[in-house]
C-alpha cells in the first residue's frame, strides 16, 4: 500500500473528512487530497503528527507495503499507556505540589480542627 491509500484508509476508519484531517495537522483540504492521491508527501513534521493521530508508526506511513500491516494490539495498548500514564502522572504531580503548597499555608492544619 502506498502512503495516499493508508492515509485515506485511517482517515475514514476514523470516520473524519478530508477537511476535518486537514484542520488536525494545520494544512489545506487540498493538501490532504494530494497526499491520498499520491501525487505529494506531506513535510515530516506533518507525517508524525498524522501517525501520532492515528496511533501508527511514521514506519507505516511511509513504507510501501503490499499488506496492510496496521499496528497489532500490544502496540495501541502501549502507545494508549504510554499517553495516558504520563498524562495521570502530570496530574498527580501537580496535586502533589498544591498540597504541599497548603500545607505550607496552614490552610491544612485549619481544616483538619474543623474536621475532628
């Protein structure tokens, strides 16, 4: 398969239209038309932000195949922990600063008398 017929093949998986796709990585409708039809290649930070999108590998996107060798399932799990778990630490990060910062007012201590 080549780059337009993946392309195209995830955009619609994905149940998205051209113009859609084409707000998504900040190009022209048109842009997206030419890529699915081959005809261009789209600039390589536009290739990672299209596989990060559709959660392939740039490797995919780029490689000419004659099978569809769409990510298997441990791949999508790992790419969806890898996002989420980093996402989740970030909050519990800052959670963690905001109630140290309480603490460090006393606020804490104040609502621990109303509590008891």
């Amino acid at each position: 398969m080549t780059f337009g017929e993946k392309l195209q093949g995830l955009r619609k998986k994905a149940g998205m239209s051209q113009d859609v796709l084409a707000e998504k990585v900040n190009v022209s409708r048109q842009a997206v038309s030419r890529w699915e039809r081959d005809e261009t290649l789209p600039e390589t930070e536009k290739v990672v932000a299209l596989a990060d999108l559709f959660g392939v590998t740039t490797d995919y996107l780029l490689r000419d195949q004659t099978e569809t060798a769409e990510p298997t399932r441990r791949e999508r799990s790992s790419r969806f922990l890898t996002e989420h778990l980093g996402t989740l630490a970030r909050i519990l990060g800052w959670a963690a600063i905001a109630w140290g910062a309480l603490d460090l007012l006393g606020i804490l201590n104040i609502a621990r008398v109303f509590w008891h």
